[in-house]
C-alpha cells in the first residue's frame, strides 16, 4: 500500500467531529471541543469560543480563511488557543490508522474523530 506518513487524504471533509487534541494537547476540559465542517465552512465551538473558516480543499491540500466572530470574553485553554492557531495554517488534512481525521499545518495539527 502506498500509505506513509499516518494516511492518505480523505475525498472529503464534511462532517461533524469531536476534538481529541490540539498542537500535542489532549482535550480535558470538562466540556467538549467540536468541529462542524460542511462544504463551505469550518466552524469550532467551545463554549462561548466559536470561531469560523471559510475553506477550500483538494486532495489533501486545505486552505482556511477566518470569518469575524464574536469575541469569547474569558481566558482561552491552552489547548483552545492550540487549536484555533492550528485551523487558522491547515494546510493538509489525512486520516490516521485509528480513523481519526488530522489537519496539520505550520500552526500545529487538530485530531478530529467523527461524532
């Protein structure tokens, strides 16, 4: 098989997602951290923290550009502001041997699994 490197790219995005962990840190909140992806959009939720992306994607190749949000007034998480540098510099997305869905980019990697 001609895999290497943790998958091939999935043919597409859509979906909705739990995240497991942000730039090396595992969600431990107490709260959920989902992603929304539909064909057009990305959007995050944590709590009041709901950013949004518009995308494009192509055969691995992934590109975001930020919508304005409204601004979440608390302290972000550690692992919150990992994965909102994360989304913001996608550049790839692949799936992993144990099903879950990576965006990686220069900003660091989101582990997704399928809700």
């Amino acid at each position: 098989s001609g895999r290497h490197d943790g998958g091939a790219a999935p043919g597409s995005l859509v979906g909705e997602y739990r995240v497991a962990g942000a730039g090396g840190i595992e969600v431990d909140l107490g709260w959920a951290i989902t992603l929304s992806i539909t064909s057009e959009t990305i959007s995050l939720q944590s709590q009041c923290l709901t950013p949004s992306c518009r995308y494009q994607y192509r055969g691995g190749a992934l590109s975001t550009q930020a919508i304005p949000d409204p601004v979440c007034e608390r302290a972000y998480a550690p692992v919150e502001q990992a994965a909102l540098g994360a989304l913001d510099q996608a550049t790839s997305a692949r799936m992993t041997e144990a099903n879950a869905l990576v965006l990686d980019g220069p900003g660091g990697s989101l582990t997704l699994f399928s809700q």
